[in-house]
C-alpha cells in the first residue's frame, strides 16, 4: 500500500490570496462568535478556539516555513 505525502507547499505557501483568506477567516470566526453570544447569551467556544488560538498557530508556522523555503531558495540573493 502507497503512502500519501503531505504537500506541506499547498499547506503552509503564503501568498496574497492565502494572507486574505486567513485574515477572512479571522474575521468570521470572531463575527460568529460574538454574533452567538449576542443572540443566545452563552459562550461559545469552538469559533473562540479557531480565532484565538489555531489561525495565529497557522500563520506563524506559515510564515516560518515560507521564509525558510525563500531563504533555502536564494531569493533574498538576487
């Protein structure tokens, strides 16, 4: 049986496009969040958890892994 790769590429690459995604995603998971606390009056933590704590993660080791690549690549070089 063949074992799939990760393509950490399509993963952690930052581009244009991926920084607004991540900055849209940011913005509805505090939007959700807020918006259910507003409506129902209770906590909730899941959209918290993603805005608070997993898209920082997601951006710092994007960005980590996008300047090694550029600095393994020689880009800053030329």
């Amino acid at each position: 049986m063949k074992k799939k790769r990760i393509n950490f590429d399509k993963i952690f690459s930052l581009n244009l496009k991926r920084i607004g995604l991540i900055m849209l995603i940011w913005i509805v998971a505090v939007f959700l969040h807020n918006t259910i606390y507003g409506l129902f009056g209770w906590e909730e933590p899941v959209f918290f958890v993603i805005a608070v704590f997993i898209i920082p993660i997601y951006f710092f080791f994007s960005v980590f892994y996008s300047l090694a690549k550029w600095i393994k690549a020689g880009s800053w070089k030329k």
